[in-house]
C-alpha cells in the first residue's frame, strides 16, 4: 500500500528488490526440485546450495552446518525437540529465560510431558539474563541451554558470549534464538559459542517461508521431519526452492550493508527516542538503553492503552505494534514486559515501533509530528490520568 | 487491525460524551487497568431521568466506542428505562463486536448501571 509508514519491521519485513529479482525465475523457468536428476533438478539443487554457501556465510558457519527450515518458529521446535532427543541420556533438565519467543517457551511446556524439567531465568529490569543466574541454575541433569539472542520485543541483545563460555565450560549444549538479530547484528556463531543457532529470511529483506537452524558439526540432533533425504535426511521435504534462493541473496546483502544499516538505523532510532521523550511526558522506553537492536524502539506511554494508540496510528497511515493485552488474542499483557518488571497498567500502554532499512528520516518526523496529539486525545478520556 | 465496525470506528474517533460531571449525583467504576479496561461513569439526575451523562475510559478501541454508544443511548432515559440496556443492546447498535472484544459491551452497561446504583443509594441515605 502506498503511502504507508512501516514501524512494524520486527513483525516482518519488505522485500529487498534484489532479492525478489532473484527469486522470480524459480516459479516458471527453474522450477525443477532439486532431488531430480535431470538438469532442471540440478540447476535448482546448485540454487539451494549457492544459497546455504551465502546463509552460512552471514553467521559465520560452514555451509553443511546449515539446514533450511520454513520459518523461525520451525528451527526453534526443530532444535528443542531434535536435541532433546539426542540428549536423552544426557539429562533431562533446560534452562532458558522467561522472555523467550513462544516458538520456545512452547516447545518447551510440550516438553514437559515427556519428562523434560525446565528453568526458566528472570531478567532484570532491561531485559538481560545475568550470566550469574544461568551459573546458579545449572543441575546435574541440565542437558540443554536456550537463550536468545536479541528479543523481538523490546530489543534487548543478550551477553550471549559470556552465557555460552558458561554453557562451555559445564559441556551443556547451547542453543540461541536468533531471528531478531541475524541479518540485522553481526553474528558469528564461532565466536557467540552457540551450538545452535536459528534464524529467518522474512527479518533481513527476505521471502517468508525460509529460514534456518545451524547445527555446529559434530553436534547429534534428531531429524525433525522424516522422510527423504533432503537436508541430509533431517528435515525431510521438497525444498522451497524460491523462497530459499530469496533467502540467500538476503543473506549476501545483508552481510554487505550490515554496519551501513545498522549505522542508519541506530541514527533514526535515536532521532525517535528523542522526540517521543521531548514531545511527550509520562513515558517510559523498555529494553537495555545501549545494548538493543538498532532499529528498536519500545516505549509505554503511562495511563492509556495500546490498542487504541495503534488504531489512531493506523488512521495516519502509520504500522505499529503493541504488547498490551487487548492486541494480544489471548487478552494478556506482554510477559517479555511483566518478566522486566513493569506494572500492569504500564504494559498496557506500550509500543513497539521497529525501524527497518527503507525508513526514511521524513517517516520518523511524521510519526513524531502525529504522535503527541494521539497521546493527549486518549489521555483526555482516561480516568488514570489527571491534568496537572 | 482488528476489524471493526464503521459505527465502532465512528464512535471511537469522535466519542460522544467524554469527561467528568464534578458535581454528579452517581458514580459507577468498572474494571481496573491491570486487565487492559476500565470505565468511570457519572450522571447527573433530575425528575428520575439522565440529565447528563459522562465518561472516562481506559481501554482499546471497542471499550471507548461502547462507552460512548452507552452515553448516547442513556442520555434522557428515565432511570428504569437506562437500567434495562443491556450489553446486547449496546453490541447490537454498535453494529457488531469482534467475539474476542465482546466483554468490552458488559462493562459499558454495568459502569453506567453502577453510577445509577450509586444516586440511589445515595438518595436513600
């Protein structure tokens, strides 16, 4: 839609036009599965494994640690549920954060039922796991640690070093979330110590319907979907050819503009951070102030609620995002932003608007320009607020 | 964005009736901001009917626009008659609720039947 102001790039973003060039000709051209042995089939196999060369290459991993998957959620289950059981005679306890993507804290419940026990960590006010707790919470039976990298909420980017030295030195297997912040931060899984990593194509300028798990060599994971041979017979299925090759141009672009883009977007982040804080009382930013993702900003504005704040935005064209219970389908408030410790009535007023690489300055001052007066009009009509 | 109706959406852009009565004969409170919804209610009464009415609300979208279809439809009742609209009356004239946004139209009637409870039993005193 033209005309749009799109500050919801954690939900998704647009496709880089690159990228989507590069994907048309595998629908009607080069559509041939890559298991075929025909040259069809060859062309699209070298595609997929041009693709992983660039995918592994952003992160820093070997190609054939790379296993596509279909999205970020699918390379968080395969991870839990393939190294659970690979770890079975390990032990039968996971520690992760209580502000995980439910793609874990999910997994994680189902888990449970088949004798899995698991910690959750608390975070402290910004969002941060203390790599004191994780020490803590270790138990003899702990066989598997997940931590995320950065989160998709309030952009707080972990000390996933320090927590993976520690997954280190007690020779438990490490996994990192890494969706919100692959593409977007540098990553290099050699040096993060994760043993798994997952990420997505839809949060760099990609295609949805690709993503990624890697899997460091030598590491045993169980097979997530059974069949063929395909990802070398642990995620089993045609490959989507197009959607993966998008990926890989994603990947490669990514890796060229990373310091640009993440440069230009902590320049726009600033400017909005600032503006909201001068242009409006009563407001509160989440996450870690230096330690966040450079296109994240999410603020609560106190005495008023999400929904309705995102509904005036909708009016001027502008996409936003909330944590508050209202937009939520199950009608609960954020748990990232009760795990950080902020009041009820204070989660509900929150708002995430996260800048992506297409935002220009004039979109940041336009929202800045419009966002004082929704701000005012709603707390006109709330009972929690008195005018001084 | 939730799909609301044009009549939601009319009334949660311009809503009829927002503010305080400082001198109001009722009071009725609902909600409370922790489950993302709270409304005030206040009235001001003459010869049993609603001679003004007026709200404050904390909330999403469906909970301002039925908070302010219940001011409208309040507005010069008698008191009876302002006691008997009910939660569906209020969906229904809002042209429709989202199901997961229905609980927004119960609170709308119980905060302005509330501010009545309170003139009555202030009355009675």
């Amino acid at each position: 839609m033209a005309g749009i102001i799109f500050l919801d790039n954690a939900s998704t973003t647009k496709v880089d036009d690159r990228v989507f060039e590069a994907m048309t000709p595998y629908f009607t051209q080069q559509y041939g599965n890559p298991a075929s042995l025909h040259d069809l089939g060859q062309s699209a196999e070298d595609a997929v494994e041009g693709s992983r060369r660039h995918v592994a290459s952003l992160i820093g991993a070997k190609p054939e640690e790379i296993y596509f998957t279909s999205c970020g959620t699918e390379s968080n289950n395969f991870s839990l549920f393939g190294l659970a059981k690979s770890l079975k005679g390990r032990g039968r306890h996971i520690i992760s954060s209580s502000i995980e993507h439910i793609s874990i804290l999910n997994p994680l419940k189902d888990l449970k039922k088949e004798g899995w026990d698991h910690t959750l960590l608390p975070v402290d006010e910004y969002g941060s796991v203390s790599p004191e707790d994780l020490k803590k919470a270790i138990r003899e039976d702990t066989a598997l640690i997940s931590i995320m990298h950065a989160n998709n909420e309030v952009g707080t980017i972990q000390n996933l070093e320090d927590l993976g030295k520690i997954a280190r030195d007690n020779d438990i297997t490490f996994h990192s979330d890494g969706v919100a912040s692959a593409g977007i931060i540098p990553v290099d899984v050699k040096k993060l110590g994760v043993d798994s990593y997952s990420f997505t194509s839809q949060q760099m300028y990609g295609p949805k319907g690709a993503a990624a798990l890697y899997v460091r060599k030598g590491l045993r994971i169980k097979p997530y979907l059974i069949g063929g041979t395909q990802e070398r017979g642990r995620r089993a299925g045609t490959e989507n050819v197009p959607a993966i090759v998008g990926f890989g141009q994603a990947a490669r672009i990514a890796k060229q503009e990373l310091g640009k883009n993440a440069a230009y977007l902590e320049g726009l982040r600033n400017a909005m951070i600032e503006g909201i804080m001068a242009g409006i009382d009563n407001v509160k930013l989440n996450g870690h102030p230096q330690k966040r993702l450079p296109g994240n900003v999410h603020v609560s504005f106190e005495y008023i609620e999400g929904e309705s704040i995102l509904l005036l935005l909708n009016m001027e064209g502008i996409a936003a995002a909330s944590g508050s219970s209202c937009v939520s389908q199950a009608l609960k408030n954020s748990q990232v932003l009760i795990s950080m410790g902020l009041s009820p009535t204070t989660a509900q007023g929150s708002v995430l608007f996260s800048l992506g690489k297409f935002n220009k300055r004039q979109e940041i001052d336009k929202t800045l320009e419009v966002l004082p007066p929704i701000i005012e009009k709603l707390r006109k009509m709330s009972p929690l607020y008195k005018e001084s | 964005m939730v799909t609301y109706s044009k009549k939601v959406m009319d009334h949660f852009m311009s809503p009829k009736n927002v503010g305080e009565i400082e001198d109001a004969d009722g009071v009725g409170e609902v909600g409370n901001p922790t489950c993302g919804d709270m409304m005030t209610f206040y009235i001001k009464v003459k010869d049993d009917r609603l001679d003004d009415v007026k709200f404050k609300t904390f909330g999403c979208g469906a909970a301002i626009a039925v908070s302010s279809m219940v001011s409208e439809l309040a507005m010069g009742k008698s008191l009876d008659e302002a006691l008997k609209i009910s939660n569906k009356d209020v969906a229904h004239e809002l042209g429709g609720l989202p199901k997961q946004k229905m609980h927004c139209s119960n609170l709308g009637a119980d905060a302005l039947h509330k501010a009545i409870q309170d003139y009555k039993k202030k009355k009675m005193e």
